[in-house]
C-alpha cells in the first residue's frame, strides 16, 4: 500500500509593515525586532513591507528613514521591500473579486451619523442600493471571526459588534483601507506568520474574515498564525506612537535599542557589550527566542 503522501506545510513567511508616518521609535522597534526574531528562529523569510497608502498621513523621507533604521539595527530583510503604493491593481482586482460575489455595498454615512447610531456601524446602507458617487465601499460581512488563536494573548473572543461590522474597504475619499490592502498583501506574499504590535489585535478578526472570503474565493489557502507584541508606553502612560511624537530610534544607540526592545519582548539576554557585534547579539536573541516562544 502506498504510503499517504504528507500534506506540505507551508514554510514559514513573515513580515514588517512600517507606515511612513514617522520614523521607528522604541515601539516600533519592538514590533520589528520581534517579527525578525519570529522568522529567523523558524528558519524562515522575513519580509519588509512600506505600508503608504495614507498620503495625508505619511511625512517625506520617512520610508528611507525607517529602512535605514532597521539596517544600522542589524535587521536585514530577505527579499526586495515591497510598497503598498505600487499595489493599487491588486487591490482593484479583490474589490473586483468580492463586488463580483456580491459581497460589497456602497455607503454614504458620514462619520457623525455612524457615530450618532452607536460605536459601531449599524449596516444602514445595506439595503438602500446606493451608487458609487461619494460612497465608500463596505464588506457584506455575513461569515465574521469571532474568535482566534493568538501565540501571544492565547484564545481572543471579540465583541459581535466590533466582528460582524460590515468594514470598509474603499474609503470615501476614495483611498484602499488599511484592512484591504494588508490582507490582500499578505495573502499575495503568503504570509504565514504575522507579528506586530497589539494594537492591532482588534483588526485580526476582520482580516481574518476578508482573508477566508479571499481562501474561499481562490479555493486555497489556510489563514496566517497571529502573534500581538506589547505596546511600549510612554511616560504619559499612552502608546508611543509617531502621531504623539516619540523619539526616533538613532544608529549611535542601536546596541542599546535592541537591548531594550529584547527587554520589551520578556527575553533575559546579557548586555550587547558584552558581543563582538549586533549580528552575535541578535544570534543569541534568536536562540533566546526559540526556546520561549517558537
Ligand atoms: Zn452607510
């Protein structure tokens, strides 16, 4: 009898995806520095991807910045950074794709009115057949992920109203939404693995959802494995972030910086100055990594 051929597991994909709204400051860094640790304890690839489809976000040069940043922190990347800017056909393509399945409306609330109705969208606009002119676009969102496996937080359960939101994909001024283009994205690079701030945590439950309607579409693919890094706060108790402007990661510290982001991230590892270089110190990250969390 001929032996079952074994089922091929995926090898293991990761990915960094920076917004060029500021440069890389201790959390950020926390975030990079535990999705690089991620990949390269299971041997796999990990990716950097410059997430700037938010003009009126982004500042000049903050992309460069961030590259060189990760660079003079001893994080290199494995394949060629990819730019969400460049991707707008793909995006286009899986509107396409979900508006084909009937799987999308159009929607002409404003924000106060949403906001006048509860703190979630109430799906108003499902019924009403709205046209294209001044609307977003919105999934039918009728098979929500309620819950998931975090390798972080363990089982998360959502609010319904926070899951079964029918959540924009084209926004009224008539930009890509973050969750379609990070799903379409990461599908398209086959991601395995995704590990980033947990922040995010909450947008899981809907990436994953357009993520199976992209799976079931396709007839492929099983859904990525999250892992939500703590938030580095700051002396006011809220997250560092590049809106409340903290302080940018230098080159000059970049030993001490990894020390700290290792800290963040509950690994126990001597001080850098005691290494000839990053990369040796980075290699006992990996392997302190390993034996905790991979
Ligand atoms: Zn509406």
């Amino acid at each position: 009898m001929p032996m079952a051929t074994p089922a091929a597991v995926p090898s293991y994909r990761g990915r960094f995806a920076p917004s060029p709204s500021g440069p890389l400051h201790a959390g950020s860094l926390v975030a990079a520095l535990g999705s690089y640790l991620d990949a390269r304890a299971h041997h796999g690839t990990w990716l950097v991807r410059i997430e700037d489809i938010d003009p009126p976000r982004e500042i000049a040069g903050a992309a460069d910045t961030i590259l060189q940043q990760l660079e003079s922190h001893g994080l290199y990347w494995d394949e060629p950074v990819t730019w969400q800017s460049q991707n707008s056909p793909r995006y286009l393509e899986r509107l396409q794709q979900l508006q084909a399945a009937g799987l999308t409306y159009f929607c002409t609330c404003t924000r106060a009115e949403i906001k006048a109705r509860g703190n979630h969208y109430d799906g108003f606009c499902r019924n009403l057949q709205h046209g294209p002119h001044g609307a977003a676009i919105r999934l039918l969102n009728l098979q929500p992920i309620q819950q998931f496996h975090d390798r972080w937080h363990g089982n998360v359960q959502l609010a319904p109203e926070l899951a079964n939101e029918d959540f924009v994909l084209r926004r009224r001024d008539q930009l890509w939404a973050y969750q379609l283009a990070v799903v379409a994205d990461d599908y398209a690079s086959g991601i395995t693995d995704i590990v980033r701030g947990e922040d995010l945590l909450h947008a899981s439950g809907w990436q994953l959802t357009l993520w199976q309607i992209f799976s079931q579409l396709d007839q492929g693919g099983s859904l990525p494995r999250l892992a939500h890094l703590p938030l580095i706060l700051g002396e006011d108790g809220r997250k560092l972030s590049k809106q409340n402007h903290a302080t940018p990661i230098i080159a000059a510290n970049a030993a001490e910086n990894l020390h700290m982001a290792s800290k963040a991230l509950g690994l126990k590892l001597p001080h850098p100055s005691e290494y000839d270089s990053l990369q040796a110190y980075l290699q006992i990250a990996v392997h302190a990594w390993q034996g905790k969390y991979a």
